[in-house]
C-alpha cells in the first residue's frame, strides 16, 4: 500500500512538472519572439501593388477634369526632410521620417501620379496615396509606410507643407500628423514623398492620411489644401501570438489533467483491488 501511494505522488509530480515545462517553453518562446520584433529587425513591407484597398479621396471639388500633362525633367531636388511629430505610445522603430525625390523619367512619373490622381486648378496634380504595413510581432504592430506623389504643372516654382497622420477605420488617431516641407517644386518636376510612420497598434483595421498645403496661389490663382486617404489592413501579430501562446498553454494543461486523472482513476482501481 504504501508503494502504490509513492508511485502516485510521483506520478501527480511528474505531471505537474511536465505542465510547468510546457507552458515555461511556450511563453519563452513567446518572449523570444516579442524581443525579435523589438530588436528593429528590418521590416517586411508588402507589395505595394496590392489592389485591393478600397480609397477615399477628397478633392477640390472647383477643380477642372483635366488629364495632367507628361513630366519634364527637374533639376535635382533635397533628398528628404525628417517630420518633427511623433508618435503615440512607445515604438521599436525609428522615428517618423520623410524622404523626398524627384522622379525623372516621363513614364515612370505617370505611372506614379496615377489614374486617380487630383488637382488643384489644373495646376498640381496630387497622387492617392499608397500605403503598406510591416511585419512586426512588436505590440505597436510594426511600421506603416505611406507614399504620395506631386506634380506641379505651374508656371512658377512652388513650396508647401505635406502631412502624413493614421486613424483607425472608425476616426481614433493613432499616429499624430507629421509634417515635411515640400520646397522648390519646380514647373515640369514629379516628386514623389514617402512618410514611415510608427506601428498603429493591434486593431487591424486602418485608413492612412496625407495632405498637401499648396501656397496661398499660384499664377495667381488661389488653391486650397487637398486630402488623400486609403483604407489599410494591418495584421496583428502580437495579440495572434499571444491568443497562442495562451492557446497552447491552454492544450497542455488540459491533456495533462486528462492524464493525472486517468492514472489517479487507475491508482484508485488497484488499491480497490489489492484491498
């Protein structure tokens, strides 16, 4: 009798500690994978040829239909400009950035601006934006990168002021605008602007922003600012390894009680018998 009750202590032992072993590896892992995702490994942007975001765009709603006319070659313009605002809640990236460059090739430009492109009185076309996540398994959910691409069809030179922010689908700001200076557009030139903001966090569903602040007028003609938006979906990988992490520590636990009572039930049976 006394050999049987060790032989069960032992078991119940043993059982405890294999659950303790399986949930240890799996949240190890877990944290292995969370400190990765810290670490700022270079990011695996998606295709930016992806066509299925849906888009909302604003549009001056004064502004001509008119197909902009073919690019010309600029001299060559800054190579970008970092945005000074930030962004919400701790990021395993660096900080917002925005790089600008001039597009020099006529076909090239085309294809950039696009077929849904606005303009402002027939004198700045104004791309949709295109917008791509990162992978990340950090909780801000990675990096969002967002291209917008400007025209200036004018006879003058023009500066303005683009901004690049992101909402949620339903309006909550998660990434504050960031602001960079569009200087020196000169007539004829295509520039194109790409913003890398920090992750939005774990709620899936998103829209990405950029506004162009053209000057007061140009060739006299007054302009107001214009509004670009696209519907984004980005991935939550932290909360899907952490819904399985929990999954699994779940699975164990519950196949390891299965056991403990089975071999407890078998224990039962045979001091019932010996009795």
């Amino acid at each position: 009798m006394i050999l049987r009750r060790s032989t069960r202590t032992k078991r119940f032992a043993a059982g405890i500690l294999s659950a303790a072993l399986l949930g240890s590896a799996v949240l190890a892992a877990t944290a292995l994978g969370l400190l990765a995702g810290g670490a700022g490994a270079t990011p695996a942007w998606a295709d930016d040829s992806d066509d299925s975001n849906m888009t909302v765009e604003v549009i001056d709603p004064n502004a001509p239909p008119t197909t902009p006319p073919p690019t010309t070659t600029p001299p060559p313009a800054s190579g970008g400009n970092q945005g000074p605002g930030a962004a919400s809640g701790p990021s395993p990236t660096a900080p917002p950035t925005v790089t600008q460059a001039p597009i020099t090739d006529p076909d090239n430009a085309d294809g950039a601006l696009g077929e849904e492109s606005a303009t402002l009185a027939g004198l700045i076309y104004v791309s949709n934006v295109r917008s791509t996540g990162s992978w990340s398994l950090h909780p801000d959910g990675g990096e969002v990168r967002i291209v917008l691409v400007i025209r200036n069809v004018s006879g003058e030179t023009v500066d303005g002021v683009a901004r690049f922010w992101i909402t949620t689908a339903w309006g909550w700001m998660m990434v504050e605008p960031v602001e960079t200076e569009v200087n020196e557009l000169v007539p004829g030139e295509t520039r194109e602007l790409t913003a890398t903001l920090p992750g939005p966090g774990q709620w899936i569903f998103y829209q990405t922003h950029a506004e162009f602040i053209p000057p007061e007028s140009v060739d006299g003609v007054e302009l107001n600012p214009i509004t670009r938006a696209e519907n984004i979906i980005v991935v939550p990988w932290f909360s899907i390894a952490v819904a399985s992490a929990v999954l699994l520590l779940g699975i164990g636990t519950y196949v390891w009680w299965r056991r403990a009572s089975a071999r407890q039930a078998m224990d039962v049976d045979e001091e019932t018998v010996a009795a």
